[in-house]
C-alpha cells in the first residue's frame, strides 16, 4: 500500500523543477506533485491521470474515490474521475 502521506516526487524520487511551458495544465501539474497523496482533491486526480501522468499511484487512489462514489466530480462534470480512469486503463489493452 502506497503512503497517501508522501507526494509524488517523494515517492518517484524525482521533482520535475520548474515549468518550461506557460500553461495552467502545466503548472499545475508541476504543483500537485508536491501535494500529499492524501491531500489531493477529485479534480487533481483527474487532471493528472487525464495527463497519463504518475498512474501507478494516482489509479488505486482513484478506485478509492470510485468506490465511495463511482459517479465522483472534478471541475467538468458528474463521472469525470470515472472517464478519465477508464480513458487511461483502456489505453494499456
């Protein structure tokens, strides 16, 4: 089990630094791998796992989200974590 209270560059030993790109998804991305996994919000997993980003952490905590309710909302639309996890997993079959 993964410690929800280490970010993702704690638990991939790698910080990214900073942006080189001047877009909001960008910079966000580079902030919420500084956030503890336990902190992260519904519209932060979904953002990250829609970037195919850090899956190996991010798709378990999102299951647990999913389990809670499956129909769990980020910024867009009720089911958004649900399509995104979906999006990324089918991407491997």
């Amino acid at each position: 089990m993964t410690n929800i209270h280490l970010t993702l560059e704690q638990l991939e030993n790698e910080v990214w630094g900073e942006p080189e790109f001047n877009s909001h998804v960008v910079t966000r991305c580079h902030e919420l791998r500084k956030i503890a996994l336990k902190d992260l919000q519904i519209e932060d997993m979904r953002l990250m796992i829609g970037q195919g980003f850090s899956l190996e952490y991010l798709i378990p905590l999102a299951i647990e989200e999913l389990k809670k309710n499956i129909a769990a909302e980020g910024d867009f639309y009720e089911g958004d974590l649900l399509i995104s996890v979906i999006g990324e997993t089918s991407k491997k079959y």
